[in-house]
C-alpha cells in the first residue's frame, strides 16, 4: 500500500497492470516508458519467466512546489499472465494502490477476460487488499483486430467501471487509461488520508505533475 513518509514529506505509491496472457500489459508499460522524460523514469527491468514475464520501472520522484517540498514515486508492474503463474500475480499484487485491467477486445478471448478478472479479485483479496475500493480501470485493447466487441456493449456490460479502447501496440488510449487511473488513485488517496490537506497538492497538481514529463503531444491527447 501507499508508503507516507511525512517526515522526509515523500509519498512511493503501485500501479499493477494486470490481465490475461497477451492482452497487452506488457506493451502499455513498454508505451508508457517510451513517453516518458527519460530524466524522471528508472530503467524497465524484465523479470522473466520460462513462458511470459514480469515488467517493472520506477517512474523516479515528481517533486511538486519547492514551498511544499513534496516528492512522489510511482512504481509500474506487469503480472504475468499465464494462468500457471498465479503465485507470482498474488505477490506482485501485494501493497498495489490501483490496477489497470487489460482485457482482449475480442470475442474469442471473453472466457480468458474473465478468469483472469477473477483471479485478479482472489490475489487482492488474499493479499487484503479491498477489491470493491481499489483505483482501478479497465482497457479493452486491440481494437483494429477483427470480430472485437463493440464499445457500447463493453460499457453496458461493465458499469460504473471506467473502460478504455486501445490500440496499445500504436499507443492509442495508452494515456488516456494511465491518466484515469492516476485520477481515481489520486481521489482514494484524498478520501483515505487527505491527501490535498496533508501534502497541498491537488488532483490537477498532482496529475499535470505527472503529466510534463510525458511528450507533450502525447500528454495533450491525454488531457
């Protein structure tokens, strides 16, 4: 969970990208990395595995406002996806504060969405995590492939949950996914330990904070 360090007024906070097996966590974060300032971004370091791998940066710490001397790091992590890797999921889960889904667009990969949106909810729960609270949105990638499900029917079928289309292998709806996400991490934040109170940054802050140190055509679609 978020590590507060209000002593030294630093905030480390997870990003877990999580779903099936070539759903596309792995190129979102590759997407990601590429955009942003190499200055304010450790190097992606694979943990690989016989069949599928673990992707990890350190997006390095964001200072906001020299009065207020905060500083945040994110940490972005990829599960593997394939369902025998499911011990290395529940620990890469633990002490997540928001998860991006990253689901198959098409329909011959519905049955795989769902176990793995399941097995998502079972590794956060065992690592106490509450599944019903934590940030998380959900990107339905691989849009230009065929026989996809169409977006209002995704929409119906996921409710108040945010959903995304993309096209991460292109970098569409890459940001646009991240931003919503830091967005909703922010607010959990906010609610949990007031945040904007504690620390005097905003949402806004916190995300345009984040946000010039991605290219700023990129940033600009994102906004």
């Amino acid at each position: 969970m978020v590590q507060i360090n209000m002593g030294a007024r630093e905030i480390t906070l997870k990003v877990v990208y999580y779903g099936p097996a070539l759903s596309g966590k792995t190129t979102n974060l590759q997407q990601l990395h590429q955009l942003l300032d190499p200055a304010s971004r450790g190097k992606m370091v694979t943990l690989d595995t016989t069949d599928d791998r673990t992707l990890y940066f350190d997006f390095l710490p964001i200072q906001f406002g020299a009065g207020k001397g905060v500083s945040v790091k994110l940490k972005l992590f990829t599960v593997p996806g394939q369902v025998m890797h499911k011990s290395t999921r529940k620990v890469v889960l633990a002490g997540a504060d928001a998860v991006a889904f990253i689901a198959d667009s098409q329909r011959a990969s519905a049955s795989a969405n769902a176990y793995s949106w399941r097995d998502m909810e079972a590794n956060l729960r065992a690592n106490n995590i509450d599944f019903d609270t934590i940030p998380k949105v959900v990107q339905f990638n691989k849009r230009d492939l065929p026989d996809i499900k169409p977006l209002n029917e995704i929409r119906e079928s996921w409710g108040e949950i945010p959903t995304f289309p993309a096209v991460a292998m292109k970098g569409e709806g890459v940001l646009e996914t991240f931003r919503e996400l830091l967005r909703r991490m922010v607010r959990h934040l906010d609610a949990k330990h007031q945040f904007s109170t504690n620390f005097g940054v905003s949402e806004e802050e916190f995300l345009n904070g984040v946000f010039k140190h991605v290219a700023r055509s990129d940033a600009k679609a994102a906004g």
